[in-house]
C-alpha cells in the first residue's frame, strides 16, 4: 500500500481538522439514517481519540458517528479517487454522499476505498465508529484484570479516528504498488523490486536511483501488470544506525514520450539476519537498546500529534536507544518514515495483543491476525528500520496456539521472506510457538509482579530461565519488557518499590543480566514513558508508571541511569 504523494500526476487532501461528532449511546443511528447527515452534534477534533476530548463519556466506547464536509478539487474528473483512513479504532463503517463505500474492523493500520464513482462536486463523509470490547475482537474484552474498561491488556481502549484521512487522486493507469527489496554484495548494493500497475499498455517504466553521487537510470518496457527488476549500485552507502542513508528511487509511467505517472520511495540499502545467536544487520552483529512504548498522550489519547513523535525520538536519541518494538499495534507511518530517517531500529507488531484461543473465537482471532499482518506488510514492507515482524504480544497459550501460530508464521514468510519474525512472550519455556520463531522475545517482571521487592532473587531467576530457554532452542534471545512502576518523585533509602531508586537499580542489575548472556541480542524497557490504562486496583489514577519518562515526558532516574548506560558507558 503505498503512502499518497503530491506531484504532477498525483495529489491528496487532508480531511483533518475539525468534524461534527455525535455519541450514539442507544445505537439508533442507523435506523434514524445518520448515514446521510445527522444533527444536534459537537465539533471534534480529527485525528484525536475522542475519550479525552470532552468534559464527559471519557469510557463510552461507541457506538458514535463523525461528518465533514468537503469539494472536489477541480481537476480531479479524469483520475481516480480513493478514501484513505490512517487508522479507526475499532470498527469502522463509512458512508459516501448517502452510499455506503465500506467496511473496515481493527485499529492502527491504513485501509482506504475507491470511491471514483461515488463522489460528487459536493460531499458529506460520515463515519460510524465502535470500539465496543468483544471476546472475539483482537485484541479481546477481558475480565482477568479485574479493570473498568475490561480490556485483556493493560492500556487504555482508546477509539476513533486516530490518524489523517486523506482523499487523493491518482492517474486512470499508472503505479499500483512498489516492493523493494535490497542485499548486499561486498561493495554493490543490489534492489530487486517489484513493480505493480494497472491499466496501462505499451508503456515503459524509468527507474532512476539518486544519492551519494549515484546517478543511474534504467528502462523496461511494461510487458504485464507484475514487473520484476534488479538495479545495483556501486560503491553503496548503506543503512544503519550510525549512517542512515537514503537513496531517492524514483519510477516513471512514460508511452509516447509524455510521463503518465510517477512515484518516489526513500530507500535504505541493508540486510538484517539471524545468523546463530547473533542479530546482523549488513552482516555485522548489532544489539538492540531501547523500549517498548505506546501512542498515548494527554487529552489527544493515541491520536497523531506531530511534535509528540519529534519529541520521543529526541528523547530516545538523547538517552542513547537504537530501536523500539511497536507495541502493541503499528504506529503510525509517519513515525516509521521518521525511523527511517534517523536510524532507529524497529520490530514492528501487529495488534494481537492478549490472544486467548479460547474456541469460540479462535477461527475469528487467526482471521483477524491473517488480515492485520497482510495490512502491516503491504503498509511497512519498504521501510529499512523494520528489521523484524511480531506476530504477538503474551498470547495464552494452549494447545491449540502451536498450529495457529505456525500457520501465521508461515503466512506471513510468504509475504515477506527478508525479515526475521518472533511473538513476544510470557510463557517461557512453555511456550510451543517459539519452535516457528527466528528471535525469542520475553517479557520479565521478576521483583515486580513476581519476588516482588527483592531484586537480587530475581535476577537470579531471570538468568535460570534465560539459560534454560537457551538451552530448548539455541536461538538469539531478546529481553523485550522489564521495569517497575515508578512515582515520580517518590523516593526511598535503602530503595523499595515504587520509588525511583527502585526503578533505577531494577532496570541496572537486570542489563546486567542481560549483558552477561553471549545469546542476548538486545534489552527492551518497559516503558519508555508513562500511559494511560484502565481504571483497577492495581492502576493508581489509572496509569502505568513504568515509564522512564513521565506521561509529559519528564525525565525520571532511569531515564539519567540508562543515559550513562547507553550512550556514555557503551
């Protein structure tokens, strides 16, 4: 799925801004025909959640219903036209003009519909949003947190529109899709790529590579709807951390010497492999610093916020990170573009957080999980900072998870063959679907949730198990959560729980650990900041305090320690 572009053949619009809003709490908005316009509503903010926009209903969670009105750009009558939604959490149906255009369940990856026939001069554009909890939703209701609302993970459930909608238009035959796929070959950087059109004959394709003083442009004649090509470059600079360069790859639709279409991608040239217990990325070892993290921030929930994004890297390159897994859902394009730029290193996860296999809904959660990491791939397949694909996030296991998770895994290497993929897991060495994983990722929260307060048992503890893991698979094994709710600003000697010394030498003793195990590829804290949760006993002020930055991104003393660790000691 490619992003839209502006340029002479391609144009978008973003619909963002301010939209009608109505609450539907008695579910009577369609029988009442608000799928043709609707009154007695509220402006809203779009792209936002709406929880935390209003003085009220902050755990109403749908159904409610958007509007906006908007023209069609004037020279838009020989092209066609899509509806593109960055993300709608959770379920989705969209109406065009009076006409429904479609359907969409899951939240945090694109999906967009053509809707060339259906708009008019004029145009109102209504949505209908659920984000409703189900058993059989992914990720599903739960009742094992004992939390209000009772989701099965531990953030909040915001809803809504969370990214820009965006109506774009393209040529009547031009570029449908772009694969790029890069190797290396001592010094020669080589893009096998596949190119997808559609409606064009007896056409050519210009493919031109800029960048480091390369200059090379090739063409093909368009024999069928599917191109395959290879273009190497000399002498490449290639993409890492340190270096993240880019090369502009720029294709062209040319028949009878006018250009028809044309498309550009930002292209890192890298290989990333597991290789024995080791992680290479252009064949050299690499170990990943970093943090899981999540899309929260006040009022605007986990709705797109420019600066937001601006800040976090800021901070992560401030303390010294070089990577962090999407948990638990796909960010937003924006920050894997921004990834891209700056070099960061990204195990990028489908939002298949808390799976219960329970056989009610197993048959629907593999549909489920199959439709998101289709959406995920097609959406992030070019981007260098992806290094790695995760199919979970601390699913229950059960006898059935081992066959749902091979056939999973064997979907989504179809898909993509150049990128290891893992699940992140809670079970240890229970867990049956590491069998089909190329990384092992663990969460751990010994002298938290378990040994609480007694740090040095725990460590103990997580080296025996890491050890016995080992052991099982002989697989590279990355620690993918640890950490400790922390008050800012509570303190304690010696330290106890909940204060931030507690937090500091916590995250310390357990890289420590990790430091010490020649098969650890990496260490992930749990949180990069602190977020918004469900409200329950266990939730002061319905947060999670994990962060080592606050909600606002105030610093704690992990985040000082990791610092030294990271960027001064390193």
């Amino acid at each position: 799925m490619l992003y839209p572009q502006r340029n002479k053949y391609r144009h978008y619009i973003d619909l963002s801004g301010f939209w009608d809003f109505r609450f539907d709490p008695n579910d009577v908005g369609i029988s009442e025909n608000w799928t043709t316009g609707f009154e007695e509503s509220v402006p809203i903010a779009v792209p936002a959640s709406w929880n935390d926009q209003f003085a009220e209903n902050r755990d109403f969670l749908g159904p409610a219903w958007y509007q906006v009105k908007f023209k069609k750009a004037w020279d838009w009558d020989k092209k066609k036209i899509f509806l593109r939604f960055g993300s709608i959490n959770y379920i989705s149906d969209i109406w065009l003009n009076g006409e429904s255009i479609g359907h969409h369940e899951g939240g945090h990856l694109a999906f967009e519909f053509d809707v060339s026939d259906n708009i008019l001069d004029d145009n109102i554009l209504i949505a209908r949003v659920d984000g409703r909890l189900a058993e059989d939703h992914v990720p599903p209701k739960g009742r094992v947190l004992g939390n209000y609302p009772e989701t099965n993970y531990d953030f909040y459930p915001f809803c809504g529109i969370h990214r820009p909608v965006l109506l774009y238009a393209i040529p009547n035959g031009g570029i449908k899709d772009v694969t790029v796929i890069t190797s290396i070959k001592e010094a020669l950087g080589i893009l096998d790529i596949k190119l997808e059109t559609f409606g064009i004959i007896g056409a050519t394709t210009r493919y031109s590579i800029m960048g480091f003083e390369t200059e090379l442009i090739k063409e093909f004649k368009i024999e069928n709807e599917v191109q395959d090509i290879t273009l190497e470059v000399k002498k490449a600079r290639f993409w890492d951390p340190n270096n993240p360069n880019l090369y502009n790859l720029n294709i062209e639709i040319i028949k009878n010497n006018l250009i028809l279409d044309s498309y550009s991608l930002r292209i890192g040239i890298r290989t990333i492999e597991v290789k024995g217990d080791e992680l290479l990325l252009n064949g050299k070892p690499i170990y990943l610093k970093g943090f899981g993290r999540h899309e929260d921030f006040p009022i605007t929930g986990r709705g797109y916020v420019p600066a937001v994004i601006i800040k976090d890297y800021s901070l992560m390159e401030w303390i010294g990170a070089n990577s962090f897994r999407t948990s638990h859902y796909p960010y937003s394009e924006q920050m894997m573009d921004i990834a891209d730029k700056l070099g960061f290193l990204i195990i990028d996860e489908i939002p298949a957080v808390g799976l219960t296999f329970n056989r009610t809904v197993i048959e629907r959660e593999f549909e489920l999980c199959s439709q998101y990491i289709q959406e995920l791939i097609a959406r992030d397949k070019n981007h260098p900072s992806v290094i790695m694909w995760s199919l979970a996030n601390e699913p229950h296991s059960s006898v059935k998870s081992k066959e749902f998770f091979k056939n999973l895994y064997v979907l989504t290497r179809r898909l993509d063959k150049s990128r290891p993929i893992t699940i992140v897991n809670m079970m240890g060495v229970r867990e049956k679907a590491f069998e089909f994983c190329e990384v092992l990722c663990i969460n751990r929260y010994y002298g938290w949730y378990l040994q609480p307060g007694n740090i040095d048992e725990a460590c103990k503890s997580l080296s025996e198990e890491m050890d016995k893991l080992y052991e099982r698979y002989h697989k590279p094994i990355l620690l993918s959560e640890f950490g400790a709710d922390t008050i800012p600003g509570c303190h304690s000697q010696p330290p106890e729980m909940f204060s931030e010394e507690y937090q500091a030498e916590f995250i310390e003793k357990y890289i420590d650990v990790c430091r010490n195990k020649p098969y650890v590829i990496g260490e992930h804290v749990w949180n990069l900041c602190d977020f918004k949760t469900s409200q329950g006993i266990t939730r002061m002020g319905a947060m999670n305090y994990k962060g080592v930055f606050t909600r606002d991104r105030k610093p704690k003393m992990a985040a000082h320690l990791l610092r030294k660790l990271w960027k001064e000691k390193d």
